[in-house]
C-alpha cells in the first residue's frame, strides 16, 4: 500500500490499522519519510503553514492506551531543518499541550496583522525618539577648560628636540 499525499490542503486523512508494506508522504516540505511497521497507529494531518510547515498528531488510545497528552510533532522544510525560530507562536502553542485545538487560518492571519503593525509603530517611535543634534547649543570659541601659556596643553609639545 502507498499513499502519497501532495500539496498543503485543509483535508484531514487518517491511516488506521496493521499494514507492513510502507507509505509514503511527500507534502508542502518537497521532501519525503517512509513508515515501514506494524503498529496499530493512528494518525492525523493537522495543517500546513505558508511556510511549508506540516503539523501532525497521533490520537490518545493509539499506541497505548491511557495516555494523557496526544503526540504532536512537524515536518519542517528542507532549507530550515529543526529551526524553530521561524514556527508561529499559534503552531508552537498546540505543539507543546497549550492549546487543545490547532491555530486556523484566520487566526494565523489576524496575529500576523497584529505583529506587523506592532513593529510599524516601534519604528515609528524610534524615529520619532532618536536624538537629533540640538542647534541651540554651538560650539563656542572658548574652550570648556582653562588655558594658561604656562603650561602646555598637549604633552611634549614645548619639548625641542635637536
């Protein structure tokens, strides 16, 4: 038996039961893995990311039973293998037992708008916050400490040498 699942789609697809031959997933990642076992496992797609991140998940009674949190793992892309400073706090969230219900869409889009405009008006105080050289005070002719002929006002300077 060989599945293949191509592109990232909202559709949820579950394989149940004891199969020893192997399938194959190759999806928003442009990469493939292949499960070779028999175990009753079960699993689901849970989305994808703009940035071809896939998120997945196993239910509780499979493998074993009476576990307490579900397994939730990603494939990330090629390019940004195991870099987790590009995943959304959303996807993060429902990685780490946070949240009960992964991130939709919408929701990914609204935070996005949120952070986007956040940086925006950052800059802008930055803009509006950064010294600029004042023009009342100018350099004046007098110098801000004491010059006597006496003494010298850079080291070695009256020294003469033959």
């Amino acid at each position: 038996m060989s599945w293949v699942y191509r592109g990232c789609t909202k559709m949820s697809w579950v394989n149940r039961g004891c199969t020893k031959m192997s399938w194959v997933y190759r999806g928003c990642t442009k990469m493939s893995w292949v499960y070779r076992g028999c175990t009753k496992m079960s699993w689901v797609y849970r989305g994808c990311t703009k940035m071809s991140w896939v998120y997945h998940v196993v239910d509780l009674n499979y493998p074993s039973r009476g576990k307490r949190h579900p397994q939730r793992w990603y494939v990330p892309p090629v390019d940004m293998r195991y870099d987790q400073e590009h995943m959304p706090a959303e996807w993060d969230a429902w990685l780490r037992n946070r949240r009960p219900e992964p991130p939709g869409e919408s929701e990914l889009r609204e935070n996005l708008t949120i952070a986007t405009m956040k940086k925006q008006n950052a800059d802008k105080l930055e803009e509006k916050y950064i010294k600029k050289p004042d023009s009342t005070t100018k350099e004046s002719a007098k110098p801000s400490y004491p010059v006597y002929d006496d003494y010298e006002t850079t080291p070695g300077e009256g020294i003469k040498q033959n």
